[in-house]
C-alpha cells in the first residue's frame, strides 16, 4: 500500500502572474511544475514534461480543461494529467489552490 501527505503548501506567486489561458513554471529542487490557469480561473499544476517525449507543457495552448502540447499535439488534461483520446501516457499532476490570490502548491511525499 501507498500513501501519499501533502508535506507542505508553498506560495509560489500570485494569481496575475499566470497569463488567463497559460501557464508559469516553478522550480522545485529539480522538479518543474506548470501552473496553468484556465479562461475561468481555474488553477492546475502539473510537472512541465509531456508522457510522449518530455515536451514543455507550460508552453502548450490550454483549452477546454487541457493542455495540448506544443511538440507533437498530444492533449493532456490538466486536472489528471492523463493524455486523452488514442494517446497513452500520464505527468503528474499536484494541488495547488488559492488564498486570497496567492498561488498555494502542494508538493507530496511518499
Ligand atoms: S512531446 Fe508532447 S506530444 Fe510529443
């Protein structure tokens, strides 16, 4: 069995500092996550390495709950992190919420 605890919730920035439809990575020790921000709001964060061949979805079009990728087209979800359709392949996907308009990602442990 695994579990997964969230270690720690880190402000990584505020809301007006993702582009509405786009996305803005963060480092995390040799991690880079995504944080993408939907036409409506809404924040989701995945590491910024696409399951076909590690194409940066920070700089993929997001649309529709998704991200597609600017390398080869695939579509990713950005709640999952699964890619849709015919393709096979997952990134990890992380918590991230708002406080007030500070941007809070949540960086698990196992
Ligand atoms: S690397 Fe993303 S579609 Fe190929």
């Amino acid at each position: 069995m695994s579990t997964q605890t969230i270690s720690e919730w880190v402000a990584v920035g505020r809301l007006h500092d993702i582009p509405s439809r786009g996305a803005r990575c963060v480092t995390i020790g040799d991690l880079t996550i995504a944080i993408f921000r939907t036409a409506d709001d809404r924040l989701f964060a995945l590491e910024d390495k696409c399951p076909h061949k590690a194409g940066p979805l920070s700089q993929g079009m997001v649309h529709d709950g998704c991200v597609t990728c600017p390398m080869h087209g695939w579509v990713i979800s950005l709640e999952t992190g699964e890619a849709t359709g015919a393709d096979v392949g997952r990134t990890t996907s992380y918590p991230v919420r708002l406080d007030g308009d500070r941007v809070l990602l949540a960086v698990g442990m196992n």
